[in-house]
C-alpha cells in the first residue's frame, strides 16, 4: 500500500493477534463471558434441532 509504512502495518497485525488471543482465552476461561456470548447462539440451535426432530417424528 502506498504511503503506509510497512513497520505500521507489522504492528498492526502484531495488535490484532494479540488482541484475538486475549478474546479467545477470555471466553475459554471465564464461564460468565462465555455463557452471556453464547447462550443466544446455543438457544437458535437447540431451537432449530427441536423443530427438525418434530419434522423427523412426523415424516
């Protein structure tokens, strides 16, 4: 890219992994993070399998 420095953007990605680490061994390790991030998700699938496993007992 022209007119950024190369060191900014080595820096840049050195942050940005740092900073996905850091987000992964949050929500790996604090159970409260990981249920407050994922309990809508986990609720959408669990939802979505009781619905097929209706559909599946009616077929």
């Amino acid at each position: 890219m022209p007119g950024i420095p190369v060191a900014l953007l080595r820096n840049a990605t050195l942050f940005a992994a740092f900073g996905s680490m850091y987000f992964e061994i949050t929500f790996m390790s604090d159970v409260e993070h990981r249920q407050q991030f994922f309990a809508p998700i986990i609720d959408e699938v669990e939802r979505a399998l009781a619905v097929r496993a209706v559909y599946l007992a009616e077929r």
